[in-house]
C-alpha cells in the first residue's frame, strides 16, 4: 500500500476472475502459465494474477494521480452490482436479453481497453512511427495521434487510461449482435479475455460467415460465453455451441496465450486441456506438486 492506495492495480478484474474458481477453493483458478518455451499448470491465488504494479498511477504537471479508484467506483462496481452479471453470478446466463446486450458488450471492450496488452501494443506502434516503419496509409487523424504520442513519454499511458476510463455508450451499440453461447465443455479465458474472431478481409476458422464481419469472443463463465458482433441483424440470442465449436474457442485462448505480448495466464479447467496442448506443439515434460511442466517441442498439429 501506497499513501492508503493499494499498488497491485488489477487489468482483468477479479470479480471476473472469480467466475472460474476452482471448485475447492474460491480464491483459487487453475492456470497455463507461460515461462517462455515453458508451460507450468498450478493453481493461483486470484489476486496475485492479471495486474501490474502501479499501472494506473500517473502524475501529470508534477501532481500525482491515479484511476485506481474511478475504475472501481465507475465502472467495476455498477456492472458487477448491476442486473446483467447478477445473472450470470447465479447460473441464469439463459435468461440474458436485449436489454443486457449493450453491458454484455460494453463490459467487452472495457476488458479489452483496460488490458496491459492494449498499453503495450499502443507503445509499441509508437515505436514504430518514431521509427518511420508504420504502413503509410495511415489518414491523417492517425498520424495526428501517433505524433501527439511519441512527444511525450506519458502520452502512451494517458491514451490508455481515457480508454480504460471511458464510459461512453459505442456509437455502434445499435448495429451490434450478441450471440450468447451455451456449451457442456468447459469454458477457457486468459488474462486478456476479451478474443478478436474475425475482421473484415481475414479469414476465420469459425467458418465464411464470419469472414466479413467484426467479432469478438468473450468467456462470461465457464458454461456461457458469447460472440460480439458487429454487422448482421442486431439484437441478443441464445445457442447451444456444439462441443467441437467450442473446444475451437478454447484453442483460440491458447494461441493468443502463445502469440501475445503480455498474456501470462490462461484459465483452463476442463478435460481437454492436455490434448490441446499437444496440437499446440508442446509435449509433456514432468508432474510437478500442484499440477505439471509442458516443454514447446515445435508446431502444431
């Protein structure tokens, strides 16, 4: 603790996080976490995962500030108060509406805005314009922001916290589609929870209705989740994701777990985990006391 502040500033919030306990221990989730070439399985404590110190400390004209706290009071508490999560906390995710689609994806973008791979990538891409290597199409907004970032060091940090901050209804909220999926496989996410599908020009694996279309994937516990789609006819429905679809969707939180900048976690409890390990290329190492070590041994299958 810091002048009464707590130092460890949470990027995934824990009441989230809590949504895949481990069945003994509330305070507890099974995790992949990635050393490298190295996979470790083990349990952690809920806390001690999905945070950095200080990430959202800042002083600005010489005078300290931090969005510790207007995170929590603005936006954790109502939407983990609010009537959107009640249901999912007390396993009624099938009575989810149209009147939960717009918190469904604000909630969405918020994780996805507030995570410390957004702060990395927006400082890398500085990186890249400071070192002229940013495609040139960019317009004329784009080079306007990319410049206002690389004049100051803090200004990659100021544009992640008015992301991280912003409570704004998305223009597009009208035009989205939430497809609330229920699965009897088990549900993975990560510390970076919120996946991009598909865009526009890229193909997807979830088949060509997909392929031009922006969407998002976002775990809400272990048995529901749902697609967050932008373009086709608006609205909430349910499904139920067969178990092959899902266990893609559970592939896909390994692949970003491997590909990422920041992704030290993901959350896996489900039976499928040491199969899908090895299609990842990687190949038992040795058990260990709370769980067991993998070894990257090349592609995947």
């Amino acid at each position: 603790m810091t002048a009464g502040r707590p130092k460890r500033h949470h990027y995934v919030p824990q009441f989230y996080l809590r949504r895949f306990a481990c069945a003994d221990d509330a305070n507890k989730v099974r995790v992949v976490e990635r050393h490298g070439d190295v996979l470790a399985i083990d349990r952690k404590s809920i806390d001690r995962i999905g945070y950095e110190d200080a990430l959202h400390d800042y002083v600005e004209n010489g005078v300290a500030g931090s969005i510790e706290g207007p995170i929590n009071h603005v936006i954790e508490t109502p939407f983990s108060k609010g009537p959107t999560w009640k249901k999912i906390v007390e396993g009624q995710s099938a009575a989810l509406s149209d009147a939960d689609k717009v918190p469904i994806y604000g909630f969405a973008r918020h994780l996805q805005r507030r995570n410390l791979e957004t702060l990395r990538f927006i400082e890398a891409e500085s990186t890249r314009f400071t070192g002229g290597h940013l495609d040139a199409d960019l317009d004329e907004d784009e080079r306007e922001m990319h410049a206002w970032i690389a004049a100051s060091a803090d200004h990659a940090h100021a544009l992640f916290r008015e992301g991280a901050m912003d409570t704004t209804i998305p223009a597009d909220a009208d035009t989205i589609k939430v497809m609330v999926c229920h699965s009897p496989v088990p549900f993975r996410t990560s510390t970076n929870p919120t996946l991009m599908i598909s865009a526009p020009g890229r193909q997807s694996v979830f088949g060509a209705v997909f392929n031009d279309l922006r969407t998002w994937w976002l775990t809400l516990d272990r048995t529901c989740g749902a697609f967050i789609i932008a373009g086709g006819p608006p609205g909430l429905s349910h499904s139920t994701m067969p178990p092959d679809a899902a266990r893609m969707i559970n592939r896909q939180y390994l692949v970003q777990h491997a590909n990422s900048m920041t992704v030290r976690y993901l959350l896996a409890d489900d039976p499928y985990l040491d199969d899908d390990l090895r299609w990842a290329g990687y190949g038992f190492d040795r058990t260990t006391t709370h769980g067991a070590r993998w070894q990257k041994r090349g592609g995947g299958e």
